[in-house]
C-alpha cells in the first residue's frame, strides 16, 4: 500500500493531508503520523502457583492515531495560522448523520481508484504549538476499531461454484455474508472451511428454501426464508461443535456438505491490521 493523502471528514470540515504530491501552496502540511500500523495486543496469562502462564486469549486494543500538521497560511490573501487553526477545530465539534461527534479517517492509495481504508473514531486531543516559526497543531484520534476497513467487496454469483475460492484482501481476518438457495430438499446441510470448521445446521432444509449466513461482528446471524418470507432464525439449529466462519487473508475455501445449492450473493469487507 502507497500512502498518498489521508483526509480527516465531518459534516462541518475536511482537512486532506498530503504525502505525496503536497506543494508550497498546500495551507496543511503533514509532518509525521503515528497510529496507522497494527495496534498493540492485550494477552491474557492466567498465573499458576507451579505450571508457571497459561495462555487464556488475546485481543486487539483500541487503535489511537496521532497526527502532526503544519500550518502554511496564504500571508498574501490576508490569512494567518489562526484561521487554519479554527478551521481545524472543526473536527472537535462536528460528525456524521448517524453521530455528530464521530470524525473519519480516510487513506487513499496510489494504485487504488477511491479510498484505499478508512476508519471512525473521536477527537481526544488537538494542541496547538501558538508561538513558534512554523506553526502546527497535532491532533489525537481515538478509532472505534482496531482494524482499518476497505469498501465493501462483492463476489459475482457466477464466480462461485460448487466450492467457491474466496479471495480476502485483507491483512486481517473478516466476517463475511452469503444468501444460498437450496435446490432440493435436504435433511441437514453443512458450510466447513480448509481448517475443517464448519456451521453445522441440524434442521432440514426444503427446496427453494433461501439460507443468510452473516458472520459479521455485531451482525451474526443465520435466518431461513421460505416462500419469501422469513421462516426461521436458525441459531438454535446450529450444532453444538458449530464455528463461526472467517476469510483469513489470501484464499479462503468454503466447501457445502451438498452441491445441491445456488450461491446468490456474497460479500464481505476488507480489514487490515494497518499500512
């Protein structure tokens, strides 16, 4: 990935910062950026009075991005530092339609036609440096997620087949979701990946039945439509050994118990540990 711009956006202000291709003319200048790699992780030892740790999980911590932007007012059209400072406060007290606190960070790519990632998050911090040669001002954001997120990604139905190869762009691993169409009846049906987890209902399904699997964080769920209507929410039909299924990065198999199926649509989003 080839860092270009990243843009910071509300609803009352959008500051771009430039990493390639910013000039003498450019009224922010970006000095240096911290945050922007992968975040640190918590790991969760339980101690042992004589079997020394023992491993109990790990987790990603909230990911914080520090950014340090140079002020470059246009003396000759009568602006100063201080306007470029109030226009930057306007992140502190601006959002989007859904939170009018939460502010976005964008990045784009060099080889990426948009937004390469982006991520949500809160102003915690802006300091400014008021009477120094080359004034700035260094902002602090708080993200709402450790991972940084690209635009969603669709696979075309005629590209799965009987055992689709899903390809995850991502660095990170990733929720996805899927709408299958059953093509006859079956008495109980599978989903397991290369790994051998699977999603293992033990109900039946009818023909013409539609399964939604959404293995998205906050999103999880597995609904049955019937006749186009919903039927069933179907999480008390999973097995007891059943897995919640991932894309890893790279190529991710996912393999039906039967072939007596249409893959209607699929999609997930791309996540990255950082740049």
């Amino acid at each position: 990935m080839d860092l270009t711009t990243m843009r910071l956006v509300t609803d009352q202000a959008a500051v771009n910062l430039s990493v390639v291709g910013a000039d003498s003319s450019s009224p922010f200048m970006l000095k240096q950026v911290i945050g922007l790699g992968p975040p640190e992780v918590a790991v969760y030892l339980a101690e042992t009075r004589n079997a020394g740790s023992q491993h109990r999980g790990r987790r990603p911590l909230a990911r914080e991005i520090i950014a340090r932007v140079g002020l470059n007012p246009n003396y000759a059209a009568g602006q100063s530092a201080g306007d470029l400072r109030t226009y930057f406060y306007g992140l502190l007290s601006a959002g989007d339609q859904g939170d009018t606190d939460v502010l976005t960070v964008e990045l784009y790519d060099a080889n990426t036609n948009g937004v390469w990632a982006k991520t949500k998050g809160y102003v915690k911090r802006i300091e400014a440096a008021h009477f120094t040669k080359d004034p700035e001002v260094q902002v602090t954001i708080t993200c709402l997620k450790p991972f940084l997120e690209s635009p969603i990604r669709y696979i075309p139905p005629e590209s799965i087949k009987l055992t689709p190869i899903i390809m995850n762009t991502g660095s990170a691993p990733t929720g996805f979701k899927a709408e299958i169409t059953f093509n006859k009846s079956i008495s109980k049906w599978s989903l397991t990946n290369s790994s051998g987890q699977a999603l293992k209902f033990q109900n039946g399904f009818a023909e013409g039945d539609k399964l939604v699997i959404d293995t998205r964080a906050g999103r999880r769920q597995v609904l049955r439509y019937r006749d186009g209507e919903l039927n069933a929410n179907l999480l008390a039909a999973l097995s007891n050994d059943s897995t919640w299924l991932m894309l890893r990065p790279g190529n991710n198999v996912l393999t039906p118990m039967t072939y007596a199926v249409t893959w209607d649509r699929f999609f997930y989003v791309p996540q990255h540990w950082g740049i």
